[in-house]
C-alpha cells in the first residue's frame, strides 16, 4: 500500500508493536511463561553489560548535578539487575487472565454468546528515572499477551537500551518476537507527544512517574490513558476513636514509607477525641520525626506546628511532614476530603460502626479503611502478586491494578445462519 | 469559602449534580425504582405540554430547512411520550448493579477487603436532535445510582427543557433530589466545550450522536469519555461458506436497519466461493436493492457495480450501499479488516470450525461472529433489558454497555488496627 506521507521512526516501532501484539495474543500461557523465564536468566547473564551501560548514566547524572537520591533510584547493582529477573518469574508465575470466559449463555434462538478476556494489544508505557521499570512492565505486558512501547526517562537512556537490547536478544530463541518489546531511543519529547496521538497502534497509554508526567499525559493524550499516581491520603480520627489504635494507625500511614503514595498526608481530628488525647499525639509526634502543619486550632494544641496553607492541604508531601485539620463534625471531615482528596486511600479510625459505615459509604476513592492504615493499598499487600500501579481513575479499573488491568473483553458469537 | 474567580452556570449546574449524587448514591433500589415509576407517570400526564414544546422545535426546523428524517426523529407524538415512560418502567425493572461485591477475601492479619459497585458519580450526556434520549439516559443514571448533566442538541430544546421540566417536577415526590438532573440550556458550543474539562465534578462523559459529535469529544476531552458508535462492519464470506446462510446473512445484516451501527458495511467474498455462487448474490442484491461499490474483481461479476473508492472501505453507508472486495485468502480479509474495522462487529460465514476459530481469535473487535448476522450487537437482542450504547473502546467496557458499564468499584477494608 503507498503512503504519501513519510511515517516517522516511533509510527514505525508502534505499527512492528502491533502487528507482533497480534501473534502474541494468540500463545499459550506456557509459551509466554518461557520467554519471561529465558529473559530473566538473559537478564541475569548479561549482568556486566548492563551495569556498564548504566554508570554512563550516573557518570553523566554527576555531571548534570542530580541530587543522591535520584542518582540512587537510577543506579543499578548485580542485586537490583538479579531483583528484576526474579521478578519476571514472579510474573510467570502468575495466572494468565487471558482466554477467560466472563460470562456465557445460549439466546432463544440458538446463538451462542461468550464474552472472552482478551489482551488490550499494544501498551505505551511513559516513564522516569527507575530502569526496573523497562523490565518490569515488559514482564507484565508481555505475560498479559501485549506488545509494549517502552519511552524511558532521559536520565536513564543508556541503562534501558543495554536493558532492552539484553532482552531482544534473549526474545529471540522463544515464541515471542522481538518486535514486541519497543523501545523509543529518541530523548526529544516530541517522541513522546507522538505516542499521545497514536490511536491506531497504541491501545493504552500508562504514565508512571511525577505528577507532572502523568497529568501532561492525561491532558493531552487523544489514546485512553491508565492513570496511576497521586495520593493525598487523609486519616480520620473520629470523637469516638480508641487511642492506642488512632495513634499507631497514623504512625504506620506516615512513617512507614513517607514517599509512596498511599502515605499519610493530612489527619483529620475531631475536636472532642484531640481535647482528651492530645499529650500522647504530641508525644508521638515528637518520637518519630514528624513536622505538623496545622490549621488555627491545631496550631493552639501543638506549640511546634508550623501554620498550614492551601498547599497544605492540597498537595502530597512525601515526607515526614503532615498537614493537620481539627474538625466538630464527621460531616466536616467528609468535606474536608472532598474537596483535597485524589480518591486514592481514605481512613477512619472509631469505635462506632455506624460511623465508620457512613464514612465508608460517603466518601469517593479507590480505598476506604476502618481502623487501618492506608499503608495496604497494594498490590503486593493485598495478595495480587505484581502491579502495573494504583489506578486513581474511575473507569476501567480502581485501585491496585493487577494484569487482568491490562486486558479487555470480546464477544464471541456462534450460530448457524441466525439473523435478526 | 470564598472563590476569587466567578464560576459559570454550567458549572455551578455541575457542581449541584455532584452534590446530588452523593445522596443519590446512598438510596436503596426500591427508593431509585419509585422514583422512576413516579417519572414516567408524570411524563404520561403531562404528554400535552410536552408535545406543545415539541411543535416549536419542529417548526423552528422547517424554517431552517431540516429534511424529512431529521424532522422524524425530532418529532413526538402521545404515542413516543408513552414509549419513553414505559422505557422508564423496564429500566426500573432492571436489576440495580450497585453494592455487587466483586470480590471479598481476608488478609492473614485479619483485615477485611471487599471490592463492590458503586455509581460512577456524575454522568456528562452530550448528544443530538433526538429527545428520547433525554428521558433514556436519565432513566439509566438515576437507577444506577448517578447524577447527570444533560446537554442536548440546539435543534430540540424546545422539547428537552420541557422534558426536563416535567422530570424535574415529577422528582419533588421522590427521594431523589431534582439537582441529579440538570441540563444545559444554553445552546453555545462553549458550554459543550466547559464540560470536556470539568474533571473535578463530572466523572464519565458519554457523546451519542454522529461520527463528528463522538470525534469531537473523545479528542477534546479531559474528562474520561466512553466511547460509543461507529461501526464499519465486515462480513466474510469464506471459501467454505454454506451458500444460504452466507446470502441469508448478508441481506439480514445489511438491509434489516441499514441506518445502525451493527448493520453491514463491507462484504469481503472469498474468490472461490464467489465463482461457484456469483448468480446468487447477484440476485440477492438485486432483490433487496442493494447497490454495490466492488473493487475491480467484484466489479467485473457484477456489471451493476460502481468502482469503490477509499471512502467506500474506510466509512459507513448507513444505506442500502454496500463494498465488496474479492480476496484470495483468510488472511487477505483480515488485513482487510484490521485496516478499516472500527472494531465494533465482524462476521464470518464458513463451515470450517477451524477457520472460523483463527478469524475470531486474530480480529480485534467488540463482537465476532461465525455465521450469524452482526445486528446481535444490541443490549436488547443480547438480554441486557436497556443499553447506554455500544462501547467500541477497549477500557472500561467493550460491546453492548448494560447499567455495570455506569459504575465503578470501591475496596472497603476493615480492620481492628492494622499497620503495615
């Protein structure tokens, strides 16, 4: 077929993506779990040239002056590369949603309906610094029977393409084809706002990085996109919550892992509970570490608060720092969230059910806890084996996302000449 | 609170929806289905006004020179106001998707996760001339437990606004509050346009209309849209083809409702059969005045033909039209398939198991047919009892959307003081 118009280098990874995305969905569960387990041992083999690669990185990250901490969330050891090959295992090991049946029946006229779990077809993912990304969502896309379009961070270029090559070589002694696994070389971030447009070879668009990263995808993608991200966790403490449970509660969600997203960022005391109990908050305030930014009443109990702003109460802080809000109301609790929460993981702490009920029932997000901490909003803690990321939208999946989140359905007919 | 900036009618339209469908999110079933039953009563008695304001949107469209099915599908008659009330009453009927548990399991440190249905929230309904939708779309939301925001075409608002003026009236008696219904009077595109990026108090936006309406919106959007509509519909008619089911098919699937989305658009014959059964079809489209747009194999057998063009494979005829393309393989017509199907229906008539397998194993569409029409892709011809619309993306949901299509899922987790 001619085209007039000269496609560019990322059309054409995407359209290799597609067309191999169609021989993939096709393979047995046993001919994908394979191949992840001969690209975990290439992995694993090929340790030396991947580490290679990426001290590029950190020696060029040096130099742009990036801080520890992200030159250690990039950098790789023998442990991590081995860490990502037992993750492709892991995933192997996990059931494969594809072919399921979801639901089936016979019309009256003898046609015969079955709606099938089947892979979604190509999935961009657009991500940051981490390299175990480019492993990590290859194995999940791959397992799912997906092709995937892989457009790391920058920072992170030589790792992934060392990464990428060690898998391509390994792809190719299995079933599966190497034009699968895409990656886009070009750093330019018009490559990137390619992908936004690119309907007809790309299904799915799966932003996992800073809030910036996923909002630009989210506003400016025409391709459905999988938003995965931000919380900004509230917990409840209610006038009729038990001590010793409010207070541990709100420990573990803030201190746990501060800069994750299903962290504590704002506590919501009632006004009554906080009169009675305020010493042994402040007292656990103080042991961990943890700086309040609090509102006119919270500033009056805790003399150390630093008074809270808008952006307190709006943004993650990801950090040992909470914002606190002293409330005369559950309904003001329920409020307060409504208007700063990002429907990730909200909590309650009381004795009462009923309270707890309402709450749970009132409040719109992906995770509502009664006298728990928010810390279990995961995939790995709620038992689903791996994560493609915490879905904060509403459509298409809420919540932790296992791989049944990167397939779709279809309805499959058979007659014998039924017409309508 | 204050706010610097002053906030638009629609959005404070909007605004009062989400309020509302926080309480309408709490009602029982029984409390949605009397509201329903007291809306259709109410439309019934009030059929007089209704009917009055839909005699100036005619008249208003003659002057405009709107042609004879335009004005059809504008009008109402006492008769079409029954049918939405009755509509009304099936919808109540229908069993409420909300508080399903999806799943529910207990972690080994005793916390409690359960997964269950929960309306979407608020529902953005933006779609065109016929106002029968107002009523419909209205009735789905409520009874799935969503607020909605109407925002009708320009060319019925006449008859819109006294719909919703009966509706809103009729729900002083109910439960509900009138707030969950709003609708948008102004007939500016820049209302339409303020509603594409209200993500904050519209959960899900819904287009019915035209290809351009839909395009309009999916692209514009940055609130989650589903996606309903086109469908460029294939039959195959293989080597192996039975001859009357293949012939029976097609006149069924192109001439039932040549105007819908599940109706044919392409037929692609495999050259075999096609010289051994040329006089039949011929004599089928014939019959059934059936005017055929053939590639230049086609054109050759069937001396009626006109020379097909792009447009003729790429668009929907919504008429007795049809594009017929002669291949020499299974796979000529997949290809075929993959580059014009707008993955809403496809058919494939063989006596071959084998053959019908591969095609709908490889073809990537909402619903695959092996010798069967494609007008079963209808939530009333497959049981659903109602249907927003047929979903031809692949998230959130795909085919015929039943009333689970208008919700999404929460995990409700309860603990007695779990830490991570």
């Amino acid at each position: 077929m001619s085209k007039l118009v000269e496609i560019s280098l990322v059309e054409k990874q995407a359209i290799q993506a597609k067309k191999a995305a169609k021989s993939l969905s096709l393979l047995s569960e046993q001919e994908k779990n394979e191949a992840l387990f001969t690209l975990a041992d290439h992995l694993e083999k090929n340790t030396q040239t991947i580490l290679a690669a990426n001290e590029k990185d950190l020696e060029a990250g040096k130099q742009k002056g990036y801080d520890a901490a992200y030159l250690d969330r990039l950098s790789l050891t023998k442990e991590r590369v081995f860490d990502f090959a037992e993750g492709l295992r892991t995933v192997a090991a996990l059931k494969d949603p594809v072919g399921e049946t979801l639901s089936e029946w016979t019309l009256e006229n003898g046609l015969k309906v079955k709606n099938v779990r089947v892979p979604l077809g190509v999935i961009g993912m657009i991500y940051e610094a981490r390299p175990n990304v480019t492993v990590d969502a290859t194995g999940l896309a791959l397992k799912s029977g997906n092709a995937i379009v892989l457009k790391g961070g920058s920072s992170a270029i030589s790792s992934n393409k060392a990464i990428v090559s060690v898998m391509h070589e390994a792809l190719e002694n299995t079933k599966i084809s190497r034009d699968a696994v895409q990656f886009i070389e070009s750093t330019d971030r018009s490559a990137t706002k390619e992908l936004f447009t690119m309907k007809q070879h790309i299904d799915v668009l799966i932003p996992r990085g800073g809030g910036a990263l996923i909002q630009a995808v989210v506003e400016n993608a025409t391709v459905p996109v999988l938003e995965t991200g931000v919380g900004n966790c509230h917990l409840y403490i209610d006038r009729e919550a038990d001590t010793e449970k409010a207070i541990n509660i709100m420990v573990n969600a803030k201190t746990d892992r501060p800069a994750v997203c299903n962290a504590l960022e704002t506590l919501i005391v009632h006004e009554d509970w906080l009169n009675v109990n305020h010493e042994a908050l402040a007292k656990a305030f103080k042991e961990h570490g943890i700086q309040v930014h609090g509102d006119e009443k919270a500033v009056n109990v805790f003399p150390e608060a630093i008074p809270a702003e808008e952006t307190d109460w709006k943004d993650e802080y990801l950090s040992l720092d909470i914002a606190v809000k002293v409330v005369e109301s559950l309904e003001e609790a329920v409020a307060h969230i409504d208007q700063y929460g990002t429907k990730h993981s909200e909590a309650i702490v009381t004795e009462n059910d009923q309270t707890a009920l309402f709450f749970m029932n009132v409040v719109d997000a992906a995770a509502l806890y009664h006298n728990a901490s928010t810390r279990f909003t995961d995939g790995g803690a709620l038992g689903f084996g791996a994560e493609i990321g915490i879905s904060t939208q509403k459509l298409h999946a809420r919540g932790p996302m296992g791989l049944p989140a990167l397939t779709t359905s279809k309805y499959l007919m058979v007659g014998n000449g039924q017409t309508r």
